[in-house]
C-alpha cells in the first residue's frame, strides 16, 4: 500500500481552511499552520473586509466540500447595484436576468465554517499560533515560531526579525496560503526564473457601519450600494444583523486631508450627504479616526510551484485589488483546480504542481486585470452617459 502524503498548509485564512478540505478528502495528512489565534475564540477579530460577495466560482468550490448550502444560507443576496447619486437620486443597475445574484457572506463566520469543517475530516490538525518563519521549499521543510496570541501582524518584516525556531517539519507538500504578504512566495521570489510584479494603488480603504434603524435596514436590503464619485467611491453590503459596511474607497492623500471631526463632517456632507444620517454623526467622526485607511496591492507571479514539493494559492498566488469582488472567489476556485488536475493526473506531484501553474497563472493574471479595470467602472463609469445608454440597451 502507497504511504500516506503529507501536506503542510500555511495559513489558516479561507483559502487555506478551505485547501485543509479538499487535501484531507484526498487522503493526505493535513496540518495546517495559522500565524493568528484560532478566530473561533476571539472576542474582536481584526483583519480585512467584515463581510465579502460570494460569486458563482466560490460557490463551486464550496459546493464540492459540501459546504454550499450551509454558507448560503446565511448570506444575502445581492440582485443588483444601487446607484446613490450626489443628489440622493438612487439608480438600479441589475448584475443580469432577474434571477441573478451574488450574495453577501460574513467573513469571519465563513472562515471559521470552514476551519471547523476541516477539523472535523479525518487526519486534519490545525496548529494556530505559529508563524511561519523560514523555509526550504525543495526539502520541504518549514520552521515556525511561535506567535503571541495579540500578535495579527502578518507582514513580511517580522519573519526576519525573529530569532530561531520553535517548531520544525517536514512535509512532501508544502501549499503556500498565507496570503497577499505570503513568506511562501517570498522564498519563491529568490528562486531563478520567478516572475513577479506587484502594484499598490493610489487609493486605500476604511470601513464604516450603518447601525440597523429601529431594528430594520436602514436601506434597501438586496443590493450592493455604490456612492460613485470618479476619483473616490463608497461601497455598503448588508450584513445578517440588519447593519451595513461601508467600504470608502479614497487615494491616501485625501484621507490625509481629513484631519478633525469637523473636517470629516464637511466632507461626508458635500459628497456623501444622504449617508451621513445612515451612519450618525457621532460614530462617524470616532469610527474615522479608529483605525488608519488601509493599502491595496495588486500580486502576478508565476510560475505557482517548486518541483513537486511546494505550491502557492489564493492571495499568496494572486492578490488582487477589490472591486471585482473575486480574490476570495478566484482562491476558493484555485483549490476546485488544483482538485480536478490531482484527480486527472492521479495523485501525481510531479505532473500535477507544474500544470497547475500552467492552467491557474494566465487565468488568475486575468482576473487581477479585470478587478484593476473595475477600479475604474465603480467608481466612474457607472456615473458616464455611453455607461447608462448601454444598460438601456441592454434592458431591451
Ligand atoms: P488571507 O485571507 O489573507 O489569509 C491568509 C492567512 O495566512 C491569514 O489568516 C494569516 O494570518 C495567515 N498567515 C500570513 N502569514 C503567515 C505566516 N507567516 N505563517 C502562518 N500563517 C500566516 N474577495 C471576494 O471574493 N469578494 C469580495 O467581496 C472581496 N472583498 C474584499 C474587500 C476588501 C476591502 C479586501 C481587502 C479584499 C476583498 N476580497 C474579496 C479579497 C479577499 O479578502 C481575499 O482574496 C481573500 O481573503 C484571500 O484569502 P487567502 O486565504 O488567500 O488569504
């Protein structure tokens, strides 16, 4: 009988969680490694988006696991985008046929979905607390220290900072999950022949909240609201409890404009007027100046692998910008692929990692694309007249 494979999964985000399912379903030892605390047992969890669009390709891929309908059943559907115009006109703009949605889902609740459905699958541990800190990929070995429980910090200055290792393993697979900063690939970028380019954006984002309004929403519950303003834009998708977040979406330099609460309510009153009662006065000025706007970063590389030993997917593969709402949908679809090449090439390491990143590069590189062009429609197409003329068409 062959011996059983083992496969070390970095990152315990929803990508990796979800990798954990699909590896242990093909008879590997799982054990999966996660920098952060477990979020199961979190009181605050701090991180990006709070809620996310779950699109028809992330459907796929949870369907496959099994996990489809319990995910679905807590989102909400988002039929189509609602245009709020600077003179409070509002505008829908349908995603397709009436029919058609995506759906809004609770980013910490599908993650910690998806970590317990792995911990409940044959040979999966999960290992929380250990930061991943050094790694020789063609032997498959990885050494981890272990993180403080307040330590969220994922970025790449802290590996080097580290000392020595608290824990070291060995592995025939090592999948590479550990998001837009990935130590992963930071290992595949000294390799020869790597490719890889990465692009922030000028703009940065901050999220807002819209309380529910007497225990109702306080807008209209299926679909996604857009403020579009050209150079900026805000964004709200409905949340379970009845509230909203808004994303604002703004280059740096303006964030850094708005330096008092005085300066945040001008700016809100001449260009986002009617959120401003959506949101309240007072948590508008304190959520502001919470928390400081955060980058956006655009990731291509290629190729995804190192012989037949490590593989990088998600975010650590393909960071996008958000506005087209698939980095999250495009990782959960890396594993459905990764899935159908094993199943096709039997298993085989050394066949299936070099297709993979054949098959997945020029797919993913298109997708970090489109979002980029979205960027733009967002925020300013949505507002032209060939944009509007075009739905009417459409509409025909
Ligand atoms: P992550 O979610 O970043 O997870 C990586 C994990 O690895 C983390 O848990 C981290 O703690 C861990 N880690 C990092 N370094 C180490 C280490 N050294 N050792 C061990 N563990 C480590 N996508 C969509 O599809 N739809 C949306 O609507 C959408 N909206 C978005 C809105 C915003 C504002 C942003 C910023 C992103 C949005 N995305 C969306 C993109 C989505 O968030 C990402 O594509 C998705 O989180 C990628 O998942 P991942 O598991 O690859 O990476």
């Amino acid at each position: 009988m062959e011996k059983q494979k083992s496969v070390a999964v970095v990152g315990g985000g929803l990508v990796g969680a979800m990798n954990a399912c699909y590896l242990s379903s093909r008879g590997f030892k799982v054990d999966l490694y996660e920098a952060r605390q477990d979020i199961r047992t979190m009181e605050i969890v701090r991180g990006r988006s709070i809620n996310l669009a779950l699109s028809c390709r992330g459907r796929q891929a949870l369907k496959k696991v099994g996990l489809e309908d319990q995910v679905v059943k807590d989102g909400i559907p988002m039929y189509a985008r609602m245009i709020h115009d600077l003179n409070g006109t509002l505008r829908p703009i349908p995603y397709g046929k009436s029919d058609q949605y995506i759906m809004s889902v609770d980013r910490r609740k599908l993650n910690e979905t998806l970590l317990t459905a792995a911990e409940e699958r044959p040979d999966v541990t999960l290992h929380f607390q250990h930061k991943l800190i050094s790694c020789d990929l063609e032997k498959g070995k990885l050494s981890f220290k272990i993180a403080p429980a307040h330590d969220d910090d994922s970025r790449g200055q802290v590996y080097e900072r580290n000392g020595g290792a608290d824990v070291e393993v060995t592995t025939d697979l090592i999948m590479g999950n550990d998001g837009a900063y990935s130590a992963i690939r930071k290992h595949m970028v000294k390799r020869p022949r790597f490719n890889y380019s990465q692009e922030y954006i000028p703009h940065g984002y901050m999220e807002l909240t819209v309380p529910p309004h007497n225990g109702e929403f306080a807008m209209a519950i299926n679909y996604l609201h857009i403020w579009p303003r050209n150079e900026y834009m805000m964004i709200a998708l409905p949340n379970q409890d009845k509230s909203f977040t808004l994303t604002l979406f703004m280059p740096f330099d303006m964030f850094d404009q708005i330096k008092t609460g005085d300066d945040v309510m001008r700016f809100f009153m001449e260009k986002f007027p009617d959120s401003v009662p959506l949101i309240g006065e007072e948590s508008l000025k304190e959520t502001y100046f919470k928390l400081p706007p955060l980058p956006l970063v655009s990731v291509k590389c290629s190729p995804y692998h190192v012989s037949d030993k490590a593989v990088i997917m998600g975010d650590a593969a393909h960071a996008m910008v958000p506005f087209y709402g698939q980095g999250m949908n495009c990782g959960f679809e890396d594993c459905l692929v990764f899935d159908e090449i094993m199943e096709e090439l039997g298993n085989d390491l050394s066949k299936v990692l070099p297709e993979f990143s054949v098959v997945r590069s020029p797919d993913a590189h298109a997708i970090c694309d489109l979002a980029m062009y979205n960027y733009i429609e967002m925020r300013e197409s949505v507002n032209s007249r060939w944009f509007l003329m075009r739905k009417k068409v459409d509409a025909c």
